[in-house]
C-alpha cells in the first residue's frame, strides 16, 4: 500500500465548477499536509497547507482534513482555466521530518 | 518564505560522467532537501542535507551515486555520479524555514538528460 493515494485523473471541471481533490495516507502519526500545484515543466508550489481536523480556506482554495479517516482534500471554486495542473498531495510522517508525495492528480478546467 | 534557486537549470550529459548542482537559498533555513522527479512520476526524496555532517538518505538512494554536501545553512551541492541514461530526471532542492514542520518550498529544478 502507498503511502499517500491520489486518484491520478485526469479530473475534468468545467469553467466556474468546483474542482474536489482527495487524498489518503497510511500513517496514522502524519502531522502536516500540503497541496502543491505543478505546471507542466515546472516546480511544485505550495498552495494549502493544514496541520489539524476540519476546513482551511485561502481565497479559491480549500483544505479540509479528517485525520480519524486519514483523508485530506483540496476544493478549487470558480475553477479557472489557469487551474488547469497536477495537484500534489504531500504528507509529513512523523518520523524524521520528511514529506512524502502521492502521486498527484491532474486537473483540467474546460472553457 | 525563502527564495530558493538552483543551478544549472537544465543539462545534456554523457554517461558516465558527472554532475554537480547547486541550491542557494536566500535566507538561512534549518532544513534542506533533495528529491528526484522522474518523467511523468511524482517527487521522490533523495536525502536530506544536514549542515555540518553527513546527508540523510533514503532507501535505494546511496551516498557514492549522490554524494551532497551542505557547509552552510543557505547553500547545497547534490553530485549526480557516473551517470547512466536513468539518471534522466528533474532534480529539485527544497528548504524549510524553521523546522521539518513547515512548508518546504522548492527551486526551479534541474532537469537532466543522459545520452
């Protein structure tokens, strides 16, 4: 079993819908949980990051976690074609400090 | 949070030889990162750079194919060692600004070709 499970897509989201993200880790001592966004060719950017139970919002974006499901998720409002991008999952184990990625999902936002 | 950039931004090699990239960071951080990127794949973690000392590495990842060194806390060198054509990946440093807790934030990358 992976680590972090992301469904790979690619997840299809009209102009103006809502984009849902999901994501599931193994370790139940996980502390930290990121979303990055990587364009084609680029670096991953850091968009979300949220440490406890319930929702974070950041202007289009939201984060919401349930550490009892070990499940964390990425909302995208108002979907832009400029979302268009892999979403990676990224979870901070609680050994060592390091980050493990899932897969990544991609997003492809249709005018 | 820090700026991070990397050098070079992308080469050709032949195998067999090496190559060496550099991750400056604007501001002192604690943490510093290596991770592999390989077409169409998702981030994997090389090591962890530790200032002053050895690197950190993680499983299939050994110091004589990636040696790193970190002598300070805003800089980094990751050697990619006698090069095969499956060493053909995007590298990438990230830093952390205070502890392994935070968000680590990365540089452009280094996107590598072995011919």
């Amino acid at each position: 079993q992976k680590e972090v499970e992301q469904n790979s897509g690619p997840l299809s989201v009209p102009e103006g819908a809502i984009a849902s993200l999901n994501c599931t880790y193994s370790d139940q001592g996980s502390q930290s949980f990121f979303w990055y966004r990587q364009y084609s060719g680029k670096s991953p950017e850091l968009i979300m990051f949220i440490y406890s139970n319930g929702d974070k919002e950041d202007g289009r974006f939201t984060a919401q976690l349930n550490k009892a499901s070990q499940y964390v998720s990425l909302l995208i409002r108002d979907s832009q074609p400029s979302d268009s991008a892999t979403y990676l999952c990224a979870v901070l184990v609680a050994a060592g400090n390091k980050l493990t990625f899932g897969g990544g999902t991609r997003v492809l936002v249709k005018p | 949070s820090a700026v991070i950039s990397q050098k070079p931004s992308r080469d050709i090699c032949q195998r067999g030889t090496s190559l060496t990239i550099q991750c400056q960071v604007d501001s002192q951080v604690t943490m510093m990162f290596w991770y592999r990127q390989q077409p169409g794949q998702s981030l994997t973690l090389i090591a962890t750079a530790n200032q002053g000392s050895e690197a950190t590495y993680e499983s299939g990842f050994v110091i004589d194919k990636f040696p790193i060194s970190r002598p300070n806390l805003t800089f980094s060198t990751l050697t990619v060692s006698n090069m095969s054509p499956e060493d053909s990946s995007i590298y990438l440093c990230s830093a952390a600004d205070r502890n392994g807790n935070q968000p680590q934030h990365f540089g452009d990358g280094t996107r590598l070709s072995i011919l």
